[in-house]
C-alpha cells in the first residue's frame, strides 16, 4: 500500500527539503569564502557626510565615533585619538586629585576639522587654564548632532569625572537628510537585533553584503537630490539640550552653550537656523550661561570674519584661537563656581 502523504507528513519533508538546500548554500559559501559586508562607517556617510574619515569607526549607539588609538593624518594635519575616543593625548582615569577638568562637546568645529590636534580651540583652552589646575580635553566629533553628543555625553561622563562641559552644537541638527537621527537610531537597533541572531551564517552574511552594496550605489545615485527631513528637528533639538543638561546636573557638571558660529562674508548676512533661537531660549529658560562667539557669530557685528574660517562652519587657527580667547573667562567662572 503506497503511502498516505498527510498534511503533517508533506510539512516535514518539505521543511527537510528546504533546510537541505539551505544546508547546502552555506556550505558552498563557507567553502567559496565570502567577502565581508561594506563597513557600518561606510553606510554612515550617507546619513552626513560625502568624505572618507580615516579616524572614523562604525558605532552602533552613535552612528559613528573616533577610532581610540588612532595616529595619523588627515587634510595634511596631525590627527591623534585617545583611548577613550577624544581627539588629543591620554587622559588620565582616575582623574588627579586637586584637578578640574572640562570636556569640549560638539561636532566638527570643536572636533577641529582642517586643523590640528595642538590648534583647536580646546587645546588652545587648555594652554591658557593650566596654570589654574584646569585641563580640557576635545570631545568634539565630526558630523555629530545633539541627538549623538547626549548619548556621548553619558558614555563619557562617568570616567572622565567632569566639572564643567561646553556644548557647541546645532548646524548638523538643521541639515536634512533622507531621516531623522531618532528614525535612523531605531532602524540600526532593528538591523542590530537580527544580525545578532544571524551575524554566524555565512549565507546571511553574503546576502547582507550584496545588499549593503547595492544600498551604497542607489545612495550614490541618489545623493544629488535635497532629502527634505532635518536630522534633528528644532523640537526634537530642544528636548536633546534638555536632556543634556540634566544629565550634567545629574552629574555635578556645569553646562555651558556656545553660540552657533559661521563665516559673513563682507555685506552678507547668512540666515541662522531655528535651532539658533532654540539655544538661546533653552539657555535663559534652564539658566545655562550661552557664550557669545563674537566676531564669529553672525549676529550683532557688521563686516566680514573670513580670515576666521576655512569654509562657511569650520575655523581656522586664528578661528580656533579667538574661540579660545572668548570661552576663558566664561569657563573658568564656571569652574570656580559652586554647582
């Protein structure tokens, strides 16, 4: 009697069917060998920014972040990462008894994009408080935003024991991409969990390096045209500074808010983004001192400031030292003060 193919019987074997082909793509992939998927670090540079960064790693929580340890160049300057991923030399953990220390938050401006690591500002703040027992050190990050610095900040904040910090951040927050950043953080968390599951097959992983590079062309073709969605919107940008400064009060540190500053060419007056008058009305509202960059801001001051920068956002030396020279007297009130 020929047998009888239940609906039980007919699920098994096409299930062993199905597993057996699998069981065999992967055995052919891991013989073949496959080529890894396109680098995170990479993907990210379609969500901010069109340059290569050498100092640059993937980061699941950020985005991206500083390769700790790395030593080299880029734009033709010395570019060195500590082991915690800040921008300079070792900081020391514990911090030494009888010290201050500030940390300088913010994106590529405080980063020091097109200087080096002696020529930003923080470095340039550091030489001037050091007789007063004062360090700073950089935690500046290329292509950040508040969305990122707030989760920075809570990464960082317990071992580099803090007393006060400086936030100049905003001109990421108002540029518009295809998402986002909190859309963007919930999509990684969701590609995050399945490759934790799947990350060991080969098969995946070739299926998802096929797909990584196909998603790097259509980025590609795409790039030209304007995404219509600011990365942090003024609302969302507002919640973030919130945020950052009760993880600061949380912590015993002092906040501090920079304004935004930009170059002014002579007879020009660039238009500011909303997140401007979110700063300064987040500052009077929360009672955090908004230091006014001067000649580096674009309002209040008529004339040009372009021996100040290299381009519309980023300072030169000069920039980097008159940013310096303003901040002193503000941040070392603030390190003073009682908190």
């Amino acid at each position: 009697m020929p047998p009888q193919f239940t609906a039980r019987r007919s699920f098994w074997l096409a299930s062993i069917i199905v597993l057996g082909i699998l069981g065999g793509a992967e055995l052919m992939v891991r013989l073949v060998g496959v080529e890894p998927p396109v680098a995170p670090a990479i993907v990210a540079r379609t969500v901010d920014v069109d340059v290569d960064f050498p100092f640059m790693r993937a980061d699941p929580e950020l985005f991206w972040s500083p390769r700790p340890g790395f030593r080299g160049a880029f734009l033709g300057h010395p570019v060195s990462i500590d082991a915690l991923g800040l921008r300079g030399p070792e900081v020391a953990q514990p911090k030494p008894a009888g010290r201050r220390r500030l940390a300088c938050f913010g994106d590529s401006i405080t980063f020091g994009y097109g200087v080096g690591d002696e020529e930003t500002y923080a470095a340039v703040l550091g030489r001037e408080l050091e007789a007063a027992g004062v360090e700073v050190v950089n935690a500046g990050v290329t292509g950040y935003t508040t969305h990122q610095v707030r989760l920075l900040l809570r990464r960082l904040a317990p071992a580099l024991q803090l007393d006060v910090a400086t936030f100049c951040i905003g001109w990421n927050d108002a540029s518009r991409r295809p998402v986002d950043d909190r859309t963007y953080a919930r999509r990684i968390r969701a590609a995050a969990a399945l490759d934790g599951l799947a990350r060991h097959l080969h098969l995946y992983r070739a299926a998802k390096s096929l797909y990584l590079r196909s998603m790097m062309r259509r980025a590609e073709r795409e790039w030209d045209t304007p995404p219509s969605q600011e990365r942090v919107p003024a609302e969302q940008y507002r919640e973030n500074l919130h945020a950052i400064v009760a993880e600061c009060r949380r912590r015993g540190v002092q906040p501090v808010f920079l304004a935004l500053p930009r170059r002014r060419r002579q007879g020009e007056t660039p238009p500011l983004p909303a997140q401007a008058a979110v700063l300064a009305e987040t500052a009077a509202e929360l009672r955090v001192p908004l230091v006014d960059v001067g000649e580096l801001g674009l309002t209040g001051h008529v004339g040009s400031n372009e021996a100040y920068f290299i381009d519309n956002l980023h300072l030169s030396v000069e920039g980097h030292r008159y940013l310096a020279e303003r901040l002193a007297p503000s941040v070392s009130s603030a390190v003073q003060s009682p908190r």
